[in-house]
C-alpha cells in the first residue's frame, strides 16, 4: 500500500516556504518516476524526492496562479498518489 502525507496543503506566496510531503510504498524497489501538476509533467528542478520525502519548491508554487492544484505523484512500481495544494496570496 502506497501513502502520502499530508493529501492537502496550502502554499502561501507571502510566506514562501516549500511544501513537503511524507511519500510511504509497502514496495521497497518503488522510486519517484515524475510528478505532474494536472497533465504537465512537473521538471525535477522543481522538487527534490529522498527518503520518502517529497519537496516541491517554493519558487515553483509562486510561479502558479492562485487557486487548488492537483499533483500526481508517479511510483515506478505503476502506483500513483495524489496530493492537492492551495496556491494563495
């Protein structure tokens, strides 16, 4: 079984801060193969994945118009995880 925690966050642009969530497989050989913000494959510049920490970078999220944004989190094992980040002011 496959998690993510936390599934919701909420990105500030005035606070700046990187968003992290916590990625857990029961598949011990299950690498990040990419992350996509809706359909658009996310660069790896963006975010960083070690240990089972996922990092998306704040200087992305400020990139991105304001509102709630779906990730994917892409296993290489064929799972996939969604999270949803609320880009605000």
């Amino acid at each position: 079984m496959n998690t993510v925690s936390p599934e919701t966050a909420t990105f500030k642009k005035a606070t700046t801060a990187d968003v992290v969530f916590t990625v857990t497989s029961s598949e011990a050989a299950a690498t990040l193969s990419a992350v996509k913000n809706g359909s658009a494959v996310v660069n790896t510049a963006n975010y960083t994945f070690n240990s089972g920490v996922l990092t998306i970078k704040k200087e992305y999220l400020a990139t991105l118009a304001n509102g709630d944004k779906t990730f994917t989190i892409v296993l290489s094992m064929g799972s996939n995880l969604s999270v949803t980040i609320t880009v605000a002011d």
